[in-house]
C-alpha cells in the first residue's frame, strides 16, 4: 500500500503542478475541471497499474503512464507551444520528483514509517506550491512571455536530469539505499541550476522594465518640453497680439467714426480669430499629466485618430504624478498603436478621467483582433517587443493598491483603472 499511496499522490501533484504552470487558453473554472477529471482518470489508471504489474514493473512504467497524458494535456490547454510547453512539463517533473525524492529520502531515513512518509509529502507539498504561487508563478509567466531565444537548451538540460532521475539510476526512493541517496542529491543540485536560470531571467526582466522605464522618463521629459515649447509660443503670440490691439482699437475707432459698422465689426471678427488659434488648450492642472494629454492627444489627431476626452483632476494628487502620468502614457500609448490598424474613418480614442471621488481612469478605442486576456485579467502580448506597457500598469498597480480591468465588447476595447 505504501507503493500505491507514493504513486497516487505523485498523480495528484503531477496535476496541481501542471495547473499551476500551465496558462490556459481556457476559462479557469473549465481548465480546472478539466485537470480535475484527467486527475482522477489517471488515479484510476494507477490502481489498474498498480494490480496488474509487480513493483518493479509498475514504478518502472509509472513515468510512461503519467507524463505522456500530462503533455497531452498541456498541448490541449496550454498557449505555449514548442519549446516553452516543453519547459512547462519538465517544469512540473523536476518540482514534483524534488518532492517525491526528499519526501522518499526521510522516509529512508525514519525506518520505513508510513506516518512519515505522508507527514513529509503533507509538508513539502504544501510548501513547494506556496512557493510556486507566491513567488515563481508570475516570474515563470513573465519569462515564457519575454524570452523568445534558447529553450532548446534550457529543456536540453532538465531533459537530461529527467532521463538520469528516472530511468538511469536504478531503484525507488524510500526502498533502496543507493537511490534514496543519489535521487534526492541529484534533484536538489537540479533545483540550484533551475534557481540559477530563475535568477537569470529575472535580472533580465529587471533589465527589460529598468529600459522601458527610462523610454518612458525620456517621453516624459520630451512631452513637458514640447508643452513648454508650445505654452511659450502661444505666449509670445498673444504678447505681439496685445501690442498691436491699439493699433487695432485706433483703427476700430476710425471705421466706427465713419459709420463703418461691418467693416468694424469684421475687423474685430479677424482679431478675435487670431487670437483663439494662439490659445493653448489645458487639459488639467498637474503639470506633468497635462504634458502628457497634450503630447499623445496630438500625436493621435496627427495620425487621424479623433478623440474624445472629459479630464477633471484636482490641483494636488494624492500619488505621485509622474508615476501616473507614465500610466497614462503607456495606456494612450498602445490605444493609438490598435487605432493604427484600422482604416482612418474607424480610428477614435474615448478618454475620461476625474479625481473625486477617488482617481479614475477609462480609456476606449476599437480594435482590430480580438484581444488575449491573462489570468490576471489583462491583455497578454503576442508578438515579441509588445506587453511592456500593460506590464508597467500593472506594476503600478500593485506598488499603489490601484484595481485596473480591461475587456472587450463590440469591437472596442476598454481600460478601467481605479485608484
């Protein structure tokens, strides 16, 4: 029985691992059912194994029985495909025999008790998933999604620990000496180098968002510039206007003394023209935010994007207004790449933003495609370069407790932002 219990609840890891590091092309309440019903066919399966095979058989073709269904599986739900599904199942091997391994090791070491044995698997179980979920799972999403180059020999290397741990080295951990010693030492040394490529991709990932916010820090430098530039020209525009308005009221003052009226009124019609095409327009009071409104609103009129905006913000925000200008930039940003895609009677950006009762943000725009949502509810890059924007909203988000939403409905996709 303790055969039987070791292979079952490897089963039932083998799938929780896999639902953890799969990111479905599916709802979550559907991939959900479906691990949960090939779960329970394969612990079926396990029994049917376990009494038609001796020991020796049935652990030798355990691997066989379980892994060709777990990438059967992930080939079915997974977005991924090629090398990165690869990496997703050795993924899920290399957690689950790092716990079968340990587990099986003190279970060695305790004598053979049974009560051990399911304490350790309890333990390490529980751990390695508050693990996954807390810390590796969104860095593993982050590098499936950023790295495009070199899985052939990421998977080349954890293919090989496969290969070794299971079929290479002989005998079950727990019942012989020699495995119980080098499987488990073999799996936590696999488990450094897998650390190691972790830390590696998240420096890179660091990297990646360190450029993409200094891009942004320089947009941001050059749209206060442009509006600054733009402010003084509108400046010096009505500062020649207000000198010469004596020499326009002199001559309004003649033409009305002659009994001139339309002539007077026509003149004062001109004046006042040349006057509204110098005024600047405000989009709101902060500084930096009205830099950007400005700098992406003309950029999109440029491109024949019309746009829609209701802004009313308060003088003073209560979160740093650089940061949320950035968000800003990025969320105008990729609405005027999706517009680009459209013929130019369709392109249109709706933008509404208030301060009270709390800072809220909704900006609308049509889209060609239809948009791919993560598990996090927001949309997932599918060409390589793209998904920097939505990742530094989201970072935003985390860092000051804001809530964004995005869906999309008729064509038109929407961004919420509630801070």
């Amino acid at each position: 029985m303790v055969e039987l219990f070791i292979m079952e609840s490897l089963t039932v890891l083998y799938m929780i691992m896999a639902f953890l590091f799969m990111d479905s092309r599916y709802s979550r309440r559907r991939t959900l059912f479906i691990v949960s019903f090939v779960a329970i066919l394969l612990m079926v399966a396990v029994v049917a194994l376990y009494r038609a095979v001796d020991m020796d058989t049935a652990f030798w073709t355990y691997a066989v029985t379980i892994h060709i269904p777990l990438i059967l599986l992930l080939f079915t739900l997974s977005r991924f495909r090629g090398w990165r599904l690869i990496f997703q199942q050795l993924s899920v091997v290399l957690f689950c025999t790092l716990i079968h391994h340990i587990s099986g090791m003190i279970y060695y070491l305790s004598g053979n008790r049974f009560w051990v044995l399911v304490l350790s698997y309890a333990v390490l179980s529980t751990g390695v998933i508050w693990f996954l979920i807390r810390f590796l799972r969104p860095l593993f999403f982050q590098i499936l999604l950023e790295l495009h180059r070199g899985w052939w020999l990421i998977c080349l290397v954890m293919a090989t620990y496969y290969i070794i741990a299971v079929y290479l080295i002989p005998g079950c951990v727990g019942f012989h000496r020699s495995s119980s010693i080098i499987k488990p030492a073999i799996a936590l040394l696999m488990l450094g180098v897998y650390s190691i490529l972790m830390f590696l991709f998240s420096n890179v990932r660091k990297e990646s968002e360190a450029r993409h916010s200094a891009q942004m820090s320089a947009l941001r430098l050059s749209a206060l510039r442009s509006r600054m530039e733009a402010v003084k020209a509108a400046e010096d525009a009505i500062r020649t206007e207000r000198h010469d308005l004596r020499h326009r009221l002199q001559a309004t003052a003649e033409l009305v003394a002659r009994g001139d009226k339309d002539a007077a009124l026509d003149f004062l019609d001109a004046a006042q023209k040349r006057l509204d095409d110098q005024k600047e327009i405000r989009w709101c009071r902060p500084p930096v935010l009205d830099a950007v409104f400005a700098s992406y609103f003309d950029q999109a009129q440029n491109q024949g994007i019309s746009v829609e905006s209701r802004i009313s913000l308060p003088d003073v925000l209560p979160i740093d207004e650089g940061e949320l200008a950035i968000v800003v930039a990025n969320a105008l940003e990729n609405a005027i790449h999706a517009n680009l895609l459209l013929p130019q009677t369709q392109r249109k950006i709706r933008c509404k933003m208030v301060g009270t009762p709390s800072i809220m943000l909704e900006l609308s725009n049509p889209c060609a495609s239809n948009v791919v949502f993560g598990n996090n509810g927001l949309p997932m890059a599918q060409r390589e370069g793209h998904g920097l924007g939505m990742q530094s909203i989201s970072a935003f988000c985390r860092k000051n407790g804001a809530v964004c939403q995005c869906d999309q409905t008729d064509g038109w996709f929407r961004l919420r932002l509630v801070l």
